[in-house]
C-alpha cells in the first residue's frame, strides 16, 4: 500500500450494537470529509436502519459510538 495514512470510514451499527445492514460507509481521506458525509447523511442512516456509528482510521476506531438519535 502507497498511502502513507489510511483512509476513514464509519462502522455502522444497527441498534443491538451489530453492523448495520445497509450499505456501508465510502471511504474519505480526511477525518473532516467523513465527518462532513455524516452530517449530509445520518437522517438518511436512521431511516436506513443505522443506529450508532464509528468513526475508523483504517481498522483504528477514534470515536464512538455516537447515537444518531436526537439527545433531549
């Protein structure tokens, strides 16, 4: 492998803390584009059945999970 870091993602999880199925997250190059994705997207993750989510670096995970529900 070439790259010198490795690329970001989102594990998702479905609300018994399992993988989600659905299809799953892109890859991106930067902690910001993945997080930008998910902004864009996690209303259409929760209609899919996404609960939870991961943010990975590679096989590394950074953070999470983070519910995608509203906290009241």
């Amino acid at each position: 492998m070439t790259s010198t870091s490795a690329p970001w993602r989102w594990e998702l999880l479905d609300d018994m803390g399992g993988p989600a199925t659905t299809d799953p997250s892109p890859a991106f190059s930067t902690q910001s584009e993945a997080e930008s994705w998910l902004g864009e997207m996690w209303l259409e993750l929760l209609d899919d059945g996404v609960d939870a989510v991961t943010l990975l670096e590679g096989d590394t995970p950074v953070y999470g999970p983070m519910s995608l529900h509203k906290q009241h």
